[in-house]
C-alpha cells in the first residue's frame, strides 16, 4: 500500500494556476486546480476511470526502479513486457538511453520513489509537464518566486525533489518520459485502453452496483467519502492513494486483462481504503525504537493486506477467499488448502496490530 496525503501540494497547484494573471511570464492556463481535477458527479460517488500520464509516470518509474517488495510496486514481469513490445516494434527512446543513469540516482536517494504520487495532482501529462518546468525554471528555490503564491507552488514540489542532483534527475525523467510517449507509449496505452474497454465496464458496474454501496459507510467514516478509481496498467496489489479530503481522494489500483478478473480491482481498492487505519494501527503499536529500526514500514505492508481482508470479511464475505488467494499470488506465496491461513503466514502481524485494526472496523 502507498499512501500520501497531499494537501499542502494540491493548495499549491491552485495558487500556480492564479500566478498566471499575477504577471507570470509561463503559460500555467492549463493546470488544474484540485476542483478541476477531482470533480465528479454528484450523482456517481467514487466513478472508475483511466488517465494515460498517471500510467506513463508510473510506467517510467517501473522500468527504471529495482522492485524487491513482497507485494511488488508493479506488476510481475512489466519491464520485461515492454522490453519486448519495444524490441518487436524496433523502438529506443531516451527513457531506454537514460536508464542507467536515471536508476542510479534512484538508488543514491530511495526517497525519490514517493514521487510516484505526483501525476495524481493533475488531469493531463501537458499539465504536469508544465507546471515541472515552471519548478525547474526556479531551481527548487521558494525564495526565487516572484509571489508567495508561488513560493508556495515551488515549495510542493521540493518535498519531493530537494536538491540539485534530485531536480537534474527529474528534468531527465520528464524529457525522456515525454520522449517514451511520443514514441512508444501514447499508442501502447490507446490499444490497451480499446481491448480493456469492456473490463472497464465491467469493474464499473461491479463497483457501483455492488461493491461501492457495501463499502461506502466505511469510506464515509474513513474520510474517504469521494473521489475517483483509476484504473492503472503497470500496477499490482499495491495501489497508489492520494488523500486529499473527505470529496477529493484517488485511489489508483490494476487494471485486470479481462472482464473475468474485474473483481482484482476490487481487491485492490479494499486493500488502499483500508490503508490509513492500517497504517495508524501499526503507528500506535510500535515502540519509537522500532519505528526508528525500520519495522514500522514491514509492517505496514502486511497490515494493510490483512486489513483489506478484514474490510472485506464484514462487509463483502464472499470476496475474500478470491481475495486471499490474489495476493498470495502477487506475493509469489503458497495458496495450500486453506487460503486465509495461508494469508495470515504469509502477512503475519503482532495480535495487538491486527486487533486495533478490527476494533476500528
């Protein structure tokens, strides 16, 4: 589970967009403001959609990011399907001639994985692109902002990217991501999204129909009341979720190959819904030397899979064996007989995390 909660940098996008009739002298028209971006329906709470620069980002990030995680970042086998699709279509782009240098710095400061949140502050790749170089043009630096406004902007963006080496690092992602769409992605994610066309159908209705109204008293006393599924091609059973509000959230979870898998979206949507009370469970139940050691983060893991296996035991019962036996497979575990034993093993938890996390359901 990845989770971030981003309001100081959502704020920070609305004022950039403001700065542009403040005598800025970028074009910012097109950003988005977090209304823009998030507003859905009054009539559909939670609707699923897709959007090619949340995938093409995180696309980037799995071709160049080491994945050793027992619920991987992406999914299994994705770089090496794209290496493929590439080679069959005799494409190099920049994202394949930077790739070295581009890893390097990902394992000189591993922090920069958390950048994988930024593309769900926006609703277009032109957007994000943009408002990356009005960051860039400032050099990171608040104090080079014209307004305050602006210095808020470029502050949102330098908690992810905060030195020099960090901001290089970014200006070639961008260019060699924009590079990887021109050339090869904008047309692979096109073909995906007409093929899927139907699964996406079918998750909606699943969704809404179903599954939505069975989760939504806890999404409402999660602060979780609205927002939008998005639907992403290289993801797995690790969802991405932006916490922006009770009626601006996204929660970005795997886009099943066919109609017949739909419900892995499901699963994955307990498996984010539950994170934050996961997450605090763990919080609460570590000493401040554990936290410091690391053993928060292995248990955050683990507690928001035995989490999401809890949410969906009280509310939706007949998921969880499907459930159970998906992320033992995303984790390349043994499913055995009994696949919530297995689940348990696999996932395990000290009893005071487990149990904080049931007495809040």
């Amino acid at each position: 589970m990845k989770r971030l909660s981003i309001l100081p940098f959502a704020c920070s996008l609305a004022v950039l967009a403001g700065c542009a009739s403040a005598g800025n002298t970028t074009d910012t028209s097109s950003l988005p403001s977090p209304a823009s971006q998030q507003t859905t329906s009054p009539a559909i709470r939670w609707p699923v959609k897709t959007r090619e620069h949340v995938d093409l980002w995180l696309h980037g990030f799995a071709l160049i990011q080491e994945d050793t995680t027992l619920v991987p970042f992406f999914k299994r086998g994705y770089r090496d399907q794209m290496v493929v699709l590439k080679n069959r279509a005799n494409v190099v782009t920049q994202l394949d001639a930077n790739h070295d240098k581009l890893r390097a710095r990902l394992v000189a400061n591993p922090s920069l994985v958390n950048a994988q949140f930024v593309p769900l502050a926006f609703d277009s790749w032109e957007a994000m692109s943009q408002m990356v170089n009005v960051f860039l043009q400032a050099e990171g630096d608040p104090q080079r902002a014209t307004t305050r406004e602006m210095a808020v902007q470029i502050a949102g963006l330098a908690a992810y990217f905060q030195t020099q080496a960090d901001r290089d690092w970014l200006r070639l992602f961008v260019q060699s991501l924009g590079d990887e769409r021109s050339r090869f992605y904008h047309s692979y994610w096109t073909e995906q999204q007409r093929e899927r066309a139907n699964v996406i159908s079918v998750v909606d209705s699943v969704w809404q129909k179903i599954y939505r109204p069975k989760m939504q008293a806890f999404l409402n006393n999660s602060g979780q009341a609205n927002g939008v599924i998005l639907l992403s091609l290289p993801l797995d059973g690790e969802g991405r979720t932006q916490s922006d509000g009770k009626v601006q959230n996204t929660i970005t979870v795997t886009f099943p190959a066919i109609p017949s898998q739909s419900l892995e979206a499901i699963y994955v949507v307990a498996h984010e819904a539950i994170g934050r009370l996961a997450s605090q469970s763990v919080a609460d139940n570590i000493t401040p030397s554990d936290q410091r050691n690391g053993v928060g983060d292995r248990y955050a893991s683990a507690a928001a899979v035995r989490g999401g296996a809890m949410l969906l035991q009280r509310i939706a019962p007949e998921l969880l064996g499907g459930y159970a036996r998906y992320y033992l497979t995303s984790a390349k575990r043994n499913i055995g007989s009994d696949p919530m034993t297995s689940l348990a093993a696999a996932f395990a938890l000290p009893d005071a995390i487990r149990d904080a996390i049931r007495r809040q359901l």
